[in-house]
C-alpha cells in the first residue's frame, strides 16, 4: 500500500488515503475513520464509516490509481499550479502566456485545464482554431487521452494542451457537475492522459485551477501529491492588488501552508496600466464625441516625439501600493513582480498567440519583460536539463 502524503496532516497511518478526500484526513483504518470532525462533508464519509475503504478490492483499485498517475506524470518533469483567490484577476492569462513563453524558449510544455466551469486554456493555447479542434481529443490504444497541440513560430507541436472544452459537445454549454464528477474528471486529467505525446514528455505541465479553494484544488493536489513526493513542483499565485483581491489571496496562501503546497512565487497582475498614446481614444468633454482621429493628428503635426518615445502608464489601484510584495513577505513567499495591464496581451490571449514573441520588436515592453522574467524565475527555481 501506498503511503500518506502531507496534505492529510492529521493522519499518523502510514496507509492509503482517498485522493478525494477531506485535508484533514484522519485515514480509512482509523478508529475514527468516517466519524471524525474532520470527515464532515467527505465524499468517502460513509464508505469509511462501514470499513468498505478497507476492502481488498478498495486496496487494489487505489493502487491502481496511484499506480497510473505516477505513470502519467513521469513524462512531466515539473508540474507547476496557477492559483488565484478570485476570478478574473489574470490567472489563466499568466498560465497561458507562461506556457506560450516556456515554448518558445524551446520548452516541451503543457497547459491543463482544470478550470472546469470556466476553461480558458483553448482560447488562450489556439486562438479561433480551438473550434476547428473540438472534439478532436481522442483517446490513444493504450485508453489515454492524447493532448491537443498548438504550434508556436519556432517549435512545431511543443505545447500540449488538455481541456474538458474539448470534449463539450457544445464549448458554450455550461458545465453543471457536482463534486465527485469533477474529482472524476480530475482524476482521469492527470492519470490518464498522454503526456509523452508529440512532445516526447514535458518540461512543464502548468495547471490553470478555477478560482479559490475549492473542491477542484484539493483533488488536484491530493491526486499530485499521491503520485509522489515530488510530482508537484509548486504553485504561481495571481492576484490583482486591491485588498479585495488580496484578502481572498491570502486564503489561497493559507491552503498552500495548509496542503504543502510550495509557493514558487506571487504575482501581482493589472496593477499599472501600460500601453501607447495612440492606442487610447480621445472623447470630447463637450459633447462625448470620439475625436482620436484629430487628436493623433495633431500630435502628430505638432510634437510626434509624445507619440514615438514615450509610453503612457497609470496605476489603476492606487489605494495599496506595494500591498501584494508586503502580502508575499508576510507569507515567505518570493515576489516575482507586477504584470501591468496591457491590452496587446489582452490581443495575444484572444488571438492563442505568445505575446513575447509578438513584442518582440519592442525590447522596453514592460509587460513582455515581465513575463520573461517570470519565466527565468520558473526555469531557475524548477531547473530542467536543456542539454539532450
Ligand atoms: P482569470 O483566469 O483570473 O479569471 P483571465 O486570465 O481570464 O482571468 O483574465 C480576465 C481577462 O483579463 C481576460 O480577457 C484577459 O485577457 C485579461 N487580462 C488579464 N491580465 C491582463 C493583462 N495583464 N493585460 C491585459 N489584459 C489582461
């Protein structure tokens, strides 16, 4: 039988815990297994109370379980998680535009969505393609599922993508499931599927979550941390920084205590608003009519130096500077930096484009540097051997 793993930190059995189960774990052969506070809500909380967890055919199938997920990801050489309190802070932005960049530094990488009622990774992985490739995920002769691949300009094929989009029928349709049919999902997500594929295995497998704490990331983690010690490198956390972003963040830094989860680094999204003078319109005070036309043209006649050499910035959430590094100190969590709003990233990621690579002409881009730099830190901190 497999042993424990540290998400169940209440657990002194050296005996196989249900990747499904509760964080607080007490462990199937407990005394108080199925009756402990901790098993409120569990979805084994009955089979634990009537002993069937312990059952020889319990025993083997979760062996098996552990015995496929080690087998999958021992194609992947670092799994990283994208974590984020709230929704819509940039969290699949930063996943996406991470595992655009690794790939096209020449990193075999993989992009998992586990954000099941939100998944973003088609769209940010293959642009308009991701309806040409819907459904076209297949499963191969041995019963694992083969990723989707998206190209970028200088590797064919380098980045493996794996979606519950691209099994929907209809990508719009809303996904309704309760708990044990995600965990189910998740499961066969990170047990099941072929990572070796194009690819020959994978320097990084980044896993975008959903949002919080949720039953999707304890499953996650636990089916990670079931598969070995070091199956699960990290996690990247996102957050906006407001304090209403913050506050949400510092729950999902307590989860990652909690579960042992290693934060790798926090990064601060949307803070300062970058971009070009003629990228912004110009409205009349006077009667609200667009003149950016006149306006450009002007500037254009009369100083086009404003235009040429210089970026226009603003810091969209003035109220906390420096809150989201103070956050990370507070946490001995490495700050990696603060990802202005861009809305040529926001282009890159509609497009299932590398941003990087698109910016490339332009070597001051903050938001592109930034993302480099995000990179560097992820190569330096999970190294992978380039040399072969
Ligand atoms: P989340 O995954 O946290 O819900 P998303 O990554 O989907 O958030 O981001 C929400 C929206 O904001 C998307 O349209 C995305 O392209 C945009 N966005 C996120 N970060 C940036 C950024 N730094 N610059 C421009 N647009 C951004």
């Amino acid at each position: 039988m497999t042993t424990t793993n540290n998400t169940n930190n209440n657990n002194n059995n050296n005996e196989d815990i249900p990747a499904n189960a509760n964080t607080e774990c007490v462990g199937p052969s407990s005394e108080s297994a199925g009756k402990a506070s901790a098993c409120a809500g569990c979805p084994n909380q009955s089979a634990c109370a009537s002993g069937s967890l312990r059952s020889p055919e319990a025993i083997a199938a979760a062996e098996l379980e552990t015995a496929q997920l080690q087998s999958s990801l021992s194609a992947v050489s670092h799994t990283v998680l994208v974590l984020s309190g709230k929704g819509g802070v940039g969290k699949s932005t930063v996943a996406a535009q991470l595992a655009h960049t690794l790939a096209a530094q020449g990193y075999a990488v993989g992009l998992l969505d586990v954000d099941l009622c939100g998944p973003s990774a088609p769209r940010m992985m293959l642009g308009s393609t991701q309806q040409q490739v819907q459904q076209t995920i297949h499963k191969n002769g041995s019963g694992l599922w083969m990723p989707v691949y998206a190209h970028n300009s200088t590797n064919n094929n380098n980045i493996a993508v794996v979606s519950i989009s691209f099994l929907l029928q209809d990508r719009d349709q809303a996904v309704i499931w309760r708990g044990p049919r995600k965990n189910a999902l998740i499961q066969q997500f990170l047990a099941q599927v072929d990572w070796t594929g194009e690819t020959d295995g994978l320097d990084y497998l980044i896993v975008d979550t959903p949002p919080g704490t949720s039953d999707e990331h304890i499953s996650t983690v636990q089916y990670l941390q079931k598969a070995g010690d070091t199956a699960l490198s990290g996690a990247i956390v996102v957050t906006t920084p407001e304090e209403a972003s913050l506050s949400d963040v510092r729950k999902e830094l307590s989860f990652c205590q909690k579960t042992g989860v290693r934060v790798l680094g926090v990064v601060e999204n949307m803070g300062t608003l970058e971009t070009k003078l003629d990228q912004l319109r110009f409205v009349s005070k006077e009667n609200g009519k667009d003149d950016t036309e006149r306006v450009l043209q002007l500037l254009r006649e009369k100083c086009p130096e404003v235009l040429d050499d210089y970026t226009v910035t603003s810091d969209l959430f003035t109220v906390n500077p420096g809150g989201t590094e103070q956050m990370a100190n507070a946490y001995q969590c490495e700050f990696w930096g603060s990802l202005p709003l861009d809305p040529l990233l926001l282009k890159a990621c509609e497009e299932g484009q590398c941003f990087v690579e698109q910016a490339a002409s332009d070597p001051n881009n903050k938001a592109a540097v930034t993302l480099k730099d995000f990179c560097k830190r992820l190569t330096t901190v999970c190294p992978v051997d380039m040399s072969e």
